[in-house]
C-alpha cells in the first residue's frame, strides 16, 4: 500500500466479472467513492491503516491481514496480481483481522520505532568506538556507562602518541552520543505525556512488569481490545503460547511461538525477568513457577499472565469509557 501503483482484484457481485487492475496511488479513493459499500481485503503493511481509515469513512468495510496469512493464499508466481488474488481468496476465509490503528495509536507506534532506531544508531556507535580504539591497544569494558567513564582518559593518553586531527575526530564521535541520549530522552518524554492523558497507560503501567514503554506500546499495538476474544488469544497474538506439531491424537508443545510483534513481546519479557529478579514479593504464581521452572519458563509465564491481566484492564476501560459517553 506504499507504492505509486496498486493492484486491484475485483469480482462483480452481480454478473461474477473478475476485474484485475491497476490503479495509480492519486486515484485510489476516486476509484472507491464511486463504488457501492463492499468488503475490501489488504495486507496489514505500514501504510494499511491510513487506507483503511478513508476507505471506513467512504462507508467500505475494510479487513486487515496479516502478511504470512495472505501467504498461504498464493498459488504460481510472486506478483501483483497473484497477490492481490490471494488477497481476494484470504479475506473470504474466518481468520482473524487486524485491528485497524486509529492515528493517535499510529503516532504512538512511530514514537516507539523512531527510539528503537536511534538505540540502535547508539550501540552501533558505542560498538565502532571500541573497535577503533582496540586497533591502538586501548580496551574499554562492555557498556554505554563504561564507556562515558574511561573516555576523557582513554583520549588524554591517545593525545600524547596520535596525530591530534585523530584524536579530535573520535572526541566528536564520542559526543555524538550525548546528541541521541537527548533524542531518546524527549522521545521518552513524549510517550511518558500521552501516558499522563490516556486511563488505559495508567491502569497498565500499574501492573507489575509493565513500565512506560510497555504500557504505550501495548495500547497502540493492540488497537481495539475487544479484537480479541480473551486474555490467552491476546497472549497467543503476542506468541507468548506454546507452538504446536503433531498429527492424530498426538500433538507435542514447543516453544513458545514467538509470532507478530517481537517488539512488544521483547518487553513483555524483559518487564517479567525484572519481576522475578528484584521484586522481594512477585506473587504466588511467580514463586511456584521459579521453584518447579527455570528462570526462562517462569519469566515466560510470568510475562503470559501479565498479558491476559492487560487486555482484561483495556477491556474493562472501554466498556466503562462507552457507558460514560451514551
């Protein structure tokens, strides 16, 4: 949905004419402002729910997909056409939607990719100075704060023995870094003021496990809570549940599954490893899983639990927002 030039699969309700054609981006919502609201399928890519968006307003009914649903669906050759037939086919089946992301949700999902890009620019960094100064024998141990503290001296010494254009050029490398720690801070910033305005941030970051990031960038992940049927299905969208292999009566567990969006799980994880780790008192179910499990297991678990008790609080806050509003 990102191109100059979508594809379009259409088959006539009435006569059963199958359309297959290309429609340039600028004639997009043209094209659907002229027809009769109908079902339209897509791929849940990045630009997906600003399409959906308009095209609800245009009083279409629109069905987000995830991509390896849609996969399944594609029969020949990998092109435009073959995928928007399968697109055609997928939507037709009962899998389960993708929320559409309201802007505000979108927005908040921007903030966290944009800091999660610029943790990345500063570990690349940290790691290209280390390197750098190992080829003139001056090791450094692991760590953005080691790093802060050894450098004015690790610099003073380089000074005595390296040409001082050299020296000067890792000094404003090393500075670069002060630059995205504000980055990230105002970011953090940020999303620590839409906490403050939304009911749903608050009531999650309450939770045990869950802290300022997890709790925006659940309530924007999620999109509506009552997408899913219960705390398990929203735990199992995570792939926080056990996959499964096997045929007939027999069927094995696995590891977890690890499906959709390793973001959010990547702090689902690291919230209940804290947990577990610094909190004197994490609870019944925490003290049973770390004595019968290993420290993996239960921080899985853990993590599971505090899924389900998220997706029950958005649920009960939406609830209590409509009744609120009638």
């Amino acid at each position: 949905m990102a191109k100059h030039v979508m594809q379009l699969h259409r088959v006539d309700i009435h006569t059963g004419e199958v359309i297959d054609k290309p429609i340039r981006r600028e004639a997009f919502l043209e094209h659907f402002a002229n027809r009769e609201p109908c079902l339209i399928g897509m791929e849940a890519c990045g630009g997906a729910p600003h399409w959906a968006r308009e095209l609800n307003k245009l009083g279409h009914k629109v069905k987000l997909m995830s991509l390896k649903f849609v996969k399944a669906f594609v029969i020949g050759n990998k092109n435009d056409v073959m995928d928007a037939r399968a697109i055609w086919m997928a939507v037709q089946q009962p899998g389960k939607a993708v929320a559409a992301k309201s802007e505000g949700q979108q927005s908040m999902l921007v903030l966290h990719k944009m800091r999660r890009q610029l943790v990345k620019f500063r570990t690349a960094q940290i790691n290209n100075l280390h390197g750098l100064l190992l080829e003139y024998g001056e090791t450094l141990r692991r760590g953005r704060i080691a790093l802060y503290t050894a450098m004015p001296e690790v610099l003073k010494r380089l000074r005595e023995r390296l040409p001082l254009f050299l020296v000067e050029t890792l000094r404003e490398q090393w500075h670069k870094l002060d630059d995205i720690d504000s980055q990230i801070d105002e970011i953090e910033k940020r999303l620590l003021m839409w906490k403050k305005q939304d009911k749903a941030c608050q009531a999650n970051a309450a939770i045990p496990g869950i802290g300022l990031l997890t709790a925006t960038a659940a309530v924007a992940a999620m999109g509506a809570p009552k997408g899913f049927r219960s705390g398990r299905e929203f735990a199992a969208w995570l792939g926080l549940v056990p996959k499964q292999v096997g045929t007939g009566e027999r069927i094995k567990l696995l590891g977890i599954s690890k499906r959709d969006d390793a973001y959010l799980r990547t702090l689902f994880i690291h919230g209940a490893r804290s947990v577990l780790t610094h909190v004197k008192e994490p609870g019944r179910f925490a003290e049973k899983m770390k004595q019968h499990n290993s420290s993996n297991v239960a921080t899985v678990a853990n993590k599971r639990v505090n899924a389900k008790r998220l997706r029950r609080q958005l649920e009960e806050i939406t609830k209590t927002s409509q009744i609120g509003t009638r």
